[in-house]
C-alpha cells in the first residue's frame, strides 16, 4: 500500500537480513507461538515437542511453574494454579463479581481497583500471570530461533476493549517482548487462510475455544479488515460440553451420594478426554475410579456424545443468527467461515456450522493453530520481511489527511480509505484580531494531536487584509489525483489571496506502518479525546488571558481603580497557573471565573468605546 509522503531523498529499500519475529496467540486455556521460517509461518514446539503451553501458572514459595506442569499441579493445588487468567485482563474488582462463581482463586481489591489472586508466592496480578506465559513462550521461540526478537504480534479478542488491550501490552513489555502490534484473533484466523489477498469480502470467524464461544463478522475492503459485527458467549464452551458429558457419566453410574471434588476433576477430565477421541473414533471406553476402591466403565459413542452437545451448539448458532443481523448483512453474503478453537475439531460441530452458515467450512489450518499462524504471518510483514513487490497500489487513503487547527489539534479534511481521486474543500478563520497570514500544516494519520501525527508538509498563507477574529474566510482544498499526488491549497475568499502546495508521493510507510498509525488510534481512542479536550481548553484559556492582557494594558489605567485592577490580576494569574497544570476541567472552570470578574471592565470599555466613538460628533448626527 502506498502513502502519500513527502519523499526522503536517501531512504534506502536495500534488502535486508531476514529479522526474526513472532506470533503469539494467548489463549485462555492455550497458548501458543509462531514464526514465519523460510517463508512459511510454523508453530514453534517446545523441548518435548509440543505446540500448546497450557495457560496455566503455578505459584509455589519459591517457584513459578507455567504451562503443563502447572496444569498437572491444578487438581491437588487449585488455589496457586492460577487458570483462565485471560478473563481477568484489564478488569476491575467490581467487574468481576460476575464471574466469581467460575473463578476458585481468592481475590482480593488493590488500591487501583486492580483485582489480585492470593498465592503461596503472594499477590499476583492477572498482567503478571500472563506475563510469566508470554515469557516462557518467548524464551521458547529464542532457542529455537536462536537469534534476537524484533517483536510480537500478540492477538486479543476483537471484543477486548482498550482497558483489556492495555493490560495485553503491559503484560508484553513486561515478559520483555516488543509489541509489533496487537490483533484481533479473528484478523488473524482470516489472514492464516489468506483471504486477505481477496479483494473483498465478508467472512465469518467461528471461533469455539474451551471457556468461550466467539463469532466475527469481518469485511475485507480494499486490503482493510474492518469488524463489522461480534458475539458469543463469554461462558460457553468446549468446558460445557466436558461438564455436558460428566453429567451423562454420573447419571449412567446411578450414584445417589454426592461426588468429591477431587473425583469430579477426574470425571470432568475423562470426559474431555472421551469427547476429543470422538472427534476421529465412533466410540470410546470410559473408566472412572471412585474413592474406597469403586470404579465405573462404560462406553460413549458418537450419536449419544451428538445428542449431549446439540442443545449448547445449538445456542453458539443463534450467537450467529444475531451477530449477523447486528452486521445488517443476510447469512448469504458470508463468503466463508473460518473454524477457529480447539472445539471445531468435532465433525458434528462441523457439520452444524457448515449447514448454518450454508458453505463448507475452512478446517484446513489446525483449528488450534490457525489464529497464531495468522499473528506470526502479520508480525512478519511488519518487521519488513516482505519484499516491497507486494505493496499494493494506492486507490485509497490509506490514512487520513488533515490539516493542523490551533492548539495542535488535527482537523480531517479526507478521511482514510477514501477512494481516489477525491477533492475535499472546508474553511476555516483567524484566530487573532488584526491576523494578515496564516501558516498550514498537512498532516496524516489517525490521531488527534498533529504531534501524534505525520507531518507531510507546512505552507503559508500571506497578505490579505486584517480582520478582527473569526471574520476572515479560509478555503482550503484538498486534492488527491489519480496518481496520488496531493495538492492543497488555500484561499482567503473576500480577498482572494491564496496559496498552495503540491505533496509528492513516495513509498516510504509500509503496511506495517500504516497499520501502527491505524492500531495506534485505536488503541489511544480515550486518551486522544482527553487530550483533544485539555487542548481545547488550554486553547479557549489563552484566548481569555491575551484578551484580557490586550486590554489591561490599552486602558487599565484610565478605567480601573487599583483594587479593581488587582482583582483581575489575581484572577489572571490563577488562570495562568492553572492551565500549566493540565487539568481540562480546572482549566475551564477557571476560565469562566475570569471571564464573570473581568465582566464589569468588559460593560466598562465598551460603554467607553461608544462614548469614544461619538466625542467630536455633534448630538444630531445620531438622532433620526
Ligand atoms: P482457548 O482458545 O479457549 O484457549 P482452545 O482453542 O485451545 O481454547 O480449545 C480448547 C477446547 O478444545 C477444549 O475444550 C478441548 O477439549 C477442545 N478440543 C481439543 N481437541 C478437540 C477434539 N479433537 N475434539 C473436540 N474438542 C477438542
Ligand atoms: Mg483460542
């Protein structure tokens, strides 16, 4: 994708040693990491030559165990084996009531509001544990790709929101790896079977894990996955079906006496156990030991283990049914449907799914490994390994273009992915009384502080007649040419003075970029309106002080008595200090103060200026 850009005489696009980068997928109940190797993304496997590290930590005085041996340590250490900590991201205590019920650990409420998991090793916050999984992933991707990590594509849910993203990222830097970027699982999935290199197109991502159900919407335009729609079931998963088929288990049995907990761990895990072999087998021996030497055996085939499952695949299919009305599309114009999660290895689940979804399901790609393959595809191109042929050509924006608005705020004139050519024109005004020029800055990106942004060029717009404030009508038109080349320029409307200039496109930001701009203001949404108002405050503050300042020294000595004065000068500096402090709030609060005590001076010099106006002028001129 190309970018319209100043051009950089001696940027180099010499080809470059391959740059080792991975993808992580940080599951729920699996992680897992991928790299892209000779040109194909494959799983990275740990020493024993497994895929999937468990997430799963385990906290002992001395000791912090991750992955399968914390697994296996669970059933007789539930409290410092701490599971499912992905729930937990970026929550807050009060959030979490909700799934307290699910969740054995004890918690306890920081001083943050940051919920922490008692453990033998004290307190751990969930950023911590997944910290420690990421970690462990890292270290396995470092041996085996022997070489140092340029970053990580790390994915999240497409529902997570900034909270859950920022506590992603803090977990990264804090098992010391780069975020190249995070993204969205389903992004991923869809990128793993390459359909990003369609034009376009409308895929479903059917994503059932072992704690949740996730059903995606995204549309691929011009290169660009946008989420149009997501749902599920945060509390639906391949864990209900185990549950599902441990109820039928102890049902067959005809126990009357209640099941101990450690016997229900073995029952729940048995069936697991029973409900994966019966993805490729038609049946399967169960045997269940009981305490006091009792034990049950019995066999479950696939029609009953079908039946068992139905009712909960049923509920992921009306998620479906919904999420697509929410996207305002009909269930025919879903190109595919992508199998994500280790629970769509069930042909049934297949099956279903296909029939709703009226196409053959994507089942390719190890529905296990599939979202991390698509984040190690990702994290390779942005770390620059893909040759620059692969651009595509610029028939959109790719970012948006503005223009710089006082206080650094960025004004959108042609918002991204706007397809060229495009004019766009608007206008603006002075900002000072008396103001002949004005200097334009154009700006692209997403953010709303042009500091935030990248600055393609500055011109100036000079000469035409002084106007008090707001009176001054700026045109300035934005042009994008067929080619890409932007050309703005500016007119002063009752004068006709204008200016403009031509930005030359180059090839300078790759995708990887342009997605970083783009994840970039996502990620900061909050902060940037925060920011956007603190400006416009400080900006409206200024306005009042000069003001005032302006008219102190014109007449403060013929108008105001020195109390007066005083007043106002106090109320000055308060605003003065105030606004250094950055609180949008305080700062408009104290611009109003000064405004209402500076009110009587304002009446004051204009009854003055009128009376000014009229002295030399005989009384008659102003009757009739
Ligand atoms: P998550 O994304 O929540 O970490 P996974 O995608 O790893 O979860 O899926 C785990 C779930 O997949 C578990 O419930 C597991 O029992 C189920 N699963 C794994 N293999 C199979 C299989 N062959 N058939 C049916 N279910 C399976
Ligand atoms: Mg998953």
């Amino acid at each position: 994708m190309a970018l319209l850009q100043i051009s950089e005489p001696g940027a180099s696009s010499a080809p470059h040693q391959h740059r080792l980068a991975i993808g992580i997928d940080l599951g729920t109940t699996h992680s897992l990491v991928a790299s892209v190797r000779s040109g194909r993304a494959e799983i990275l496997l740990d020493e024993s030559g497994r895929a999937m590290l468990p997430s799963v930590v385990q906290y002992s005085d001395n000791n912090i165990v991750v992955g399968q041996a914390a697994l296996d340590a669970a059933t007789e250490d539930p409290l410092n084996s701490i599971q499912s900590v992905k729930r937990l991201m970026g929550r807050a205590s009060d959030e979490l009531k909700t799934l307290s019920g699910r969740l054995p650990y004890q918690m306890s409420e920081a001083e943050a509001g940051v919920p922490l998991i008692h453990t033998a090793a004290g307190e751990v916050s969930a950023i911590q544990v997944s910290a420690e999984i990421l970690k462990q992933l890292r270290l396995r991707a470092e041996d085996t790709l022997g070489g140092e990590l340029l970053g990580a594509v790390i994915t999240v849910p497409a529902y997570f929101d900034d909270a859950q993203r920022q506590a992603t990222k803090d977990a990264a830097r804090l098992a010391g790896i780069k975020i190249l970027r995070l993204l969205n699982e389903p992004t991923a999935a869809a990128v793993a079977y390459g359909l990003d290199h369609d034009a376009e197109g409308i895929h479903a991502i059917y994503d059932l894990g072992g704690g949740t159900f996730d059903i995606s919407i995204l549309r691929l335009q011009r290169g660009v996955f946008e989420v149009m729609a997501t749902g599920g079931d945060s509390a639906l998963g391949g864990d209900d079906l185990d549950r599902a088929i441990a109820a039928w288990i102890v049902q067959q049995m005809q126990r009357t006496s209640a099941l101990d907990a450690v016997t229900e761990r073995h029952l729940t895990q048995a069936a697991r156990q029973a409900k994966e072999a019966l993805s490729t087998q038609v049946e399967v021996e169960i045997s269940i030991h009981l305490p006091a030497g009792e034990s049950w055996r019995g066999t479950l085939d696939q029609p009953t283990l079908r039946s068992l499952i139905e009712p909960l695949i049923r509920k992921t299919l009306s998620s479906c049914r919904r999420t697509v009305r929410d996207a305002g599309i009909r269930i025919d114009d879903i190109h595919d449907v992508v199998m994500v999660g280790g629970s769509t290895r069930s042909p049934d689940v297949r099956e279903w799914v296909g029939e709703f979804f009226k196409t053959e399901p994507l089942v390719s790609i190890d529905p296990d490994q599939v979202v991390a393959i698509g984040a190690a595809i990702q994290a390779d191109i942005l770390v620059g390994n893909k040759p620059d042929s692969d651009m595509l050509l610029l028939d959109v924006t790719p970012l948006s273009l503005g223009l710089e608005t006082m206080g650094g705020l960025v004004e959108r004139i042609i918002p991204r992915n706007t397809t060229i050519p495009v004019a766009r024109a608007q206008q603006f005004t002075t900002y000072k009384d008396g103001q002949t020029g004005l200097s334009l800055q154009v700006v692209q990106g997403e953010r709303d502080l042009v500091s935030d942004c990248r600055s393609l060029a500055r011109f100036s717009l000079k000469g035409f007649p002084a106007m008090v404030a707001g009176a001054a009508r700026i045109q300035v038109k934005f042009e994008v040419d067929a080619d890409g080349l932007l050309h703005v320029s500016a007119e002063e409307l009752a004068s006709g003075v204008s200016a403009s200039i031509e930005v030359k496109p180059s090839y300078g930001l790759g995708d990887g970029e342009i997605e970083r701009m783009l994840r970039d203001s996502i990620d900061h949404a909050g902060e940037d309106m925060q920011a956007r108002k603190l400006r416009g405050q400080q900006v409206e503050a200024d306005r009042v002080i000069e003001a005032l300042q302006a008219a102190l020294k014109a007449d403060a000595d013929q108008l105001l008595n020195p109390q007066e004065l005083e007043l106002l000068q106090k109320e000055l500096q308060n605003l003065l200090e105030v606004r250094a402090n950055g609180d949008a709030e305080a700062i408009q609060a104290a611009s109003k103060q000064l405004e209402k005590a500076a009110g009587f001076y304002v009446q004051r010099r204009m009854d003055n200026s009128v009376r000014k106006a009229m002295a030399g002028h005989k009384l008659d001129e102003f009757e009739n």
